[in-house]
C-alpha cells in the first residue's frame, strides 16, 4: 500500500520531535486517525471531551516542556 498524506504528517511530525497529538475524533480527521493506526506506537493520540480543551492541551504541553504542541479537530471556529 502506498503512503498518503497523513501518514506523511505524521512522520514529518515525529521527526520534529512531537510525541503525542491532542484532538477530537470526527469525519474531519479520520485520515489522521488511520495514519495513527498504521503508524503504532510512533505517536500517542490523547483524546479530548472537547476541541477547545485539545487546543489548550496542545499550547500548554508545549509551554512547559518546549516542544511542539499538536491538536487535530474536526474544524477551526472564526
């Protein structure tokens, strides 16, 4: 099977260091959901009650250990 984008993105989000992805699951982020599923145990994904909490999760894990905050939801709020 060949790699599509997601599994892409999660590789090139390893390599920078990231560890865990915060977020919702939903329609939104499925490719996601299945690049970590094919990935094991490369990434950790931390699921949340709520998008903003994924948001704030994200920002604050990377506030205090200085790495790269990461959060995937279902869509961004204008």
């Amino acid at each position: 099977m060949k790699d599509k984008v997601s599994d892409f993105l999660l590789k090139r989000l390893s390599e920078w260091g990231s560890k865990r992805i915060y977020g919702f699951p939903g329609d939104g982020i499925n490719g996601i959901l299945g690049a970590l599923n094919r990935a094991g145990d490369m990434l950790d994904f931390v699921q949340v009650r709520h998008e903003e909490m994924a948001a704030f999760m994200a920002c604050a894990h990377a506030k205090f250990t200085g790495e790269i905050g990461v959060w995937a939801v279902l869509q961004l709020y204008r």
